[in-house]
C-alpha cells in the first residue's frame, strides 16, 4: 500500500524482481512514463566495491496498480472539528 496525501491508498503488486548491473542500468525505461499506473523500487544488491563505496549492481522491483482505497480519516476529523457561528461566536457541532 502506498498513502497519498489525499487519504487515498494504492495498492500496487510486485511483477517481477530484476537485477541490473550499475553499467547497464537501463535508467530510460524505468524512470519513463508508463501507460498504466506503475511503481519500481530500486534498491542496491550485488557486490560491495569497496574503493568506489558503492554496490555493483541494483535490484528494480516492477510493480503494477492493482487496487486502491481511501481512508477517511481526514474527512471524520473534519466533521468531528466544532465549527464557530459567526453571529455568536460560540461553537456548533456540524454533522
């Protein structure tokens, strides 16, 4: 699940892991723009070189939108918030 700022959660499955050597990242497909709602997750795998500090290769996890859901908790606190009359000042409950 992944929570947007809008109370709406993405649920993405994984499609398949993929390993790439650094030196034949393809960088272009899998930062591009897709047809369909995407999310990879690229993290550092392989061997540790370290006198450059860096892994040798990167895991890219390909995954796809396969449901979302919104949480109302933002919308419940709203209707929960006491709302003030403007005539007298005092607060109202509203909902």
């Amino acid at each position: 699940m992944v929570g947007l700022a809008d109370g709406v959660n993405g649920e993405y499955t994984v499609i398949g892991p993929r390993t790439y050597p650094k030196s034949d990242f393809p960088s272009r497909d899998i930062y591009a723009s897709h047809p369909y709602a995407a999310l990879q997750l690229v993290t550092c795998a392989g061997v540790f070189d370290a006198a450059s500090g860096h892994y040798l290769s990167n895991v890219v996890l390909y995954s796809v939108l396969t449901g979302w859901s919104c949480v109302r908790t933002q919308l419940q606190r709203e209707i929960r918030r006491p709302a003030v009359s403007a005539s007298s000042g005092r607060s109202r409950r509203t909902g």
